[in-house]
C-alpha cells in the first residue's frame, strides 16, 4: 500500500464512543493550519459514534458508524490500543467491513500528536493525528510502502487470549482484597482463632479451607481441613461467649469460593496458552529468573514476539557525535529532580532496541516539565512494572529465593554492590524504592540480553 493509494480513517476511542476523521493526503500546510481551518466544522468533518445512544437525541449509533465506514471506503484505519473492552466493539466492526487496522502506540502518537502542535485532551485532534499518521510521508520507507516498524506488530491470537486471561485474574484479585480485609475484621471477634490464619486451596476444584468452611461448603473442602476448623469452632471464646458467625460473614465466605473457584478455571486456560509450543524459547529464559505463571503471561503478552524489537534479527544500535550533558540527579519529595550541567563532545551509542524493550515492559524513563524543573518519570506498561516490582520484592530482595544459576547470581551480586554504596558516615546511600527501582530495571537488562542472545541462535 503507498502513499498515493491510501485512503486513512483515523479512530479515536472512548469510553463509550468514537470520533472519526477521514484524509486521502496529508494536509498541504501542515497539521495545525488543517485543524484550525476545520475544528469550527468538527461536526460533519469529525463525525462521533455512540456505543450506546441516548434516546431522543441525535447522537449517532455504532449501526451509523458501520454506514460511515462503507461510504467513505478506507483502505486503513488507525486506532490507539486505549483498552482491550472499549476498542472491542469498533474494532469488529472495521474488521467485518474489511477494512485493515493498524495500531500505533500511546507513547507514538503523543509525540506525533506534540510534534505537530496539535491540541491535547482533544478527541477531533486525536482523531486527526491518528488518519494523518498513514498518510505522512516520514511513515514510509523508501519505497513509497507504510513502514511496519512505525506500527505495533499484529498479535496472535494467543496472547490475545492470555492478555484477556491475566487481566481477569487482576480484576478478581482486586475485587476479593476489600472482601478478605472485611471478612477477617468481623471474624476477629465470631471466631478470633481463625481470624488471620492463611488459608488456600491444595487441590483443583477444592476451595480455600477457612472460606468453604464459612460458606458451609463441605464437599468442596478436604475433610480433614474441615473436621479440623470444626472443632477449633466448637472450642473457640466466641462460642462460649455465645458470638454467632453472622450469615452475611457466611455470604462472604460464599463469594471468596466462587473467586477461587474461577481462579482456578483462569490459571489452567493460562497455563496452558503459557506453555505452548511457540513459547518454548521464552519459557527457558523465564526459568532462569524464576518468573511465576502471571508474570510470564504479562511478560509474553508484552513483548511477543521479541523480533519486533531488532532489525533484521539485531539490536538497533546508533552511533553519533554529539555533546554529553553531564547529568546531575537529586531525590526531592520523592521524586527524581534532572538538571543538565555543560559536558563534553562524545562519539555515543543508544541501544534503540533495548530502549523499546524497556519501555514496553514499563522501565523506560521520561523527561517531563514540572515548574522550572525537569522530572524524571517511569514511563510504560504501569501493569507489568508492577509485576517487576512484586519480583524485585518477593524473589529478588528475599535470600534463597531465585534459581541456583548463573543469573540469580549476577543479580544477588549487583544487590550487594548496591547496598555497599554509602555516605561518609556509612550510612547505605541506596534504600527503598530507589533500590527496588534499580533491581528492576537490571532484571529487564538482563531479560532483554538472554532473550537476544536465545532468539539470534534459533535464527543461526
């Protein structure tokens, strides 16, 4: 498809709706001289579409976008990945009038949009960014062709499925939190000896112990685990002091064995889309780390496939000549503050792949204005730096934790010459998040060269 055939839809999303622009060339003049001859015209120039319209007005519905997409005839459309549930519906329909979708990624499109001093918090201006994307000539190559590279790489459907599979699970996790939290309080006083005492399911299709006990659920507990907590019931102070467990403490303990339950059915579909053939080379690499089934499902859906991230099958390295600020970092109200000092002229190299790899996985770094000051922010995935975080303080942070290899060992000894960097007076310089933040970006390294080294010899 070349520059003089495409005809561009650019799709904004939102939560219950879409705002549209169509361009068949780039504006002559540019992006801002377009957007301020045609804003005041935003209602016919950029149509919005209702998922779910309101009665008696005239919003238009997803029926009206389907009759806009077939009388305009894009060759493209250009959508912004703004949730996996509210691009859903739009998405199927473009699919089914088979019109070809190409995704381009927040991060992009911010910069694009800034680029061309286009307004922010604006859909028609969004929705102009993203059709003007296909039809600008620095997204193609040489040979009048879109460059792939300037778009997300289409996802199989299995890590389609896994990404829906794993943010299932996140949802039942943060639902059952509040849940646990108010179950336990009351137990404090209807049964204290069990109050704060771990329970878990041992077994497929059984329920956590102390929460099927609570929901009466007998079948679905081991026998012994139930007869056990029976009689810690039947000798409790609450008992004697005549403290009945509350049916809606029972109602409670309901709902956490229907989550557990669905957990269950969740991690088995996601263990085995984890474990499929197609990921082999991964799964190596995650064991060395000692990646848990959730982290590998967020890792996979992330950065597969990890070829996306070179050039022809190598990392993306440029070299320049250009001055090197010396950079001085100062920790104010727990923020990075950056200031650049006057440096020297360097021959440097960047690492376009790894950078992109990072900031993929939410351990990239941006530079934002905050007054007369410059912060440094992470930048990226906010899930999956998250899941690098619960790593860094679980296996990491934690002795014994990770796998005996050669791995676990480089981390343990950077954890140690981090924690021996100290002041004067001996006090450790490095604590804290700012320790867990260094730990994490050196595991995404660390990832990043294995996987580079794993995937270049399956390609020799």
């Amino acid at each position: 498809m070349t520059i003089e055939s495409i005809r561009s839809l650019g799709v904004d999303v939102s939560k219950s709706s879409v705002t549209c622009h169509i361009l068949s060339q780039y504006p002559v003049g540019g992006l801002k001289t377009y957007w301020q001859k045609t804003r005041t015209k935003a209602h016919t120039l950029f149509p919005s579409f209702y998922s779910s319209p309101k009665r008696k007005s005239k919003q238009k519905s997803a029926f009206d976008f389907a009759d806009y997409v077939t009388q305009n005839k894009p060759d493209v459309a250009i959508l912004e990945p703004t949730g996996n549930h509210y691009s859903r519906l739009w998405g199927r329909i473009l699919e089914s009038l088979g019109i070809k979708i190409l995704w381009v990624g927040h991060i992009e499109l911010r910069r694009y949009r800034g680029g061309k001093n286009l307004p922010n918090k604006s859909d028609e201006a969004d929705a102009l960014a993203m059709a003007a994307y296909a039809v600008d000539q620095e997204n193609y190559l040489q040979s009048g062709e879109l460059n792939p590279r300037q778009f997300l790489m289409h996802r199989p459907q299995s890590i389609d499925e896994m990404r829906e599979l794993i943010q299932q699970l996140e949802h039942l996790n943060r639902v059952q939190s509040p849940i646990v939290n108010y179950t336990r309080q009351v137990l404090a006083w209807q049964f204290p000896e069990k109050a704060h005492s771990e329970t878990r399911s041992t077994k497929l299709g059984n329920v956590p112990p102390l929460w099927g006990w609570l929901a009466e659920r007998e079948l679905e507990v081991h026998p012994q685990s139930y007869k056990s907590i029976s009689k810690i019931y039947r000798e409790s102070a609450a008992v004697q002091f005549e403290l009945d467990i509350d049916p809606f403490v029972r109602l409670h303990g309901d709902w956490l064995c229907d989550i557990d339950i669905e957990e269950q059915r969740l991690e088995t579909n996601l263990k085995s889309l984890v474990n499929d053939e197609q990921f082999k080379i991964y799964n190596l690499i995650f064991d060395q780390f000692g990646f848990g089934l959730r982290i590998r499902a967020r890792l996979l859906s992330r950065i597969y496939p990890f070829e996306a991230f070179l050039s022809n099958g190598k990392q993306l390295i440029e070299r320049e000549v250009r001055e090197v600020k010396k950079k001085q970092i100062t920790r104010e109200n727990g923020k990075s503050v950056v200031k650049f000092l006057p440096g020297d002229i360097k021959r440097v190299k960047r690492n376009r792949s790894r950078d992109a790899f990072k900031l993929r996985l939410g351990m990239g770094t941006v530079l934002e204005q905050s007054g007369d000051k410059l912060v440094e922010k992470g930048s990226g995935s906010a899930l999956c730096r998250m899941n690098f975080w619960q790593h860094v303080i679980t296996k990491i942070e934690v002795d014994g934790r990770l796998p005996d290899n050669p791995i676990s060992k480089e981390i343990a000894t950077y954890k140690e010459t981090l924690k021996k960097n100290v002041d004067g007076s001996g006090k450790q310089l490095l604590n804290g998040k700012h320790l867990q933040n260094k730990l994490m970006s050196k595991v995404a390294n660390l990832l990043f060269r294995e996987l580079s080294r794993a995937i270049a010899k399956t390609d020799a």
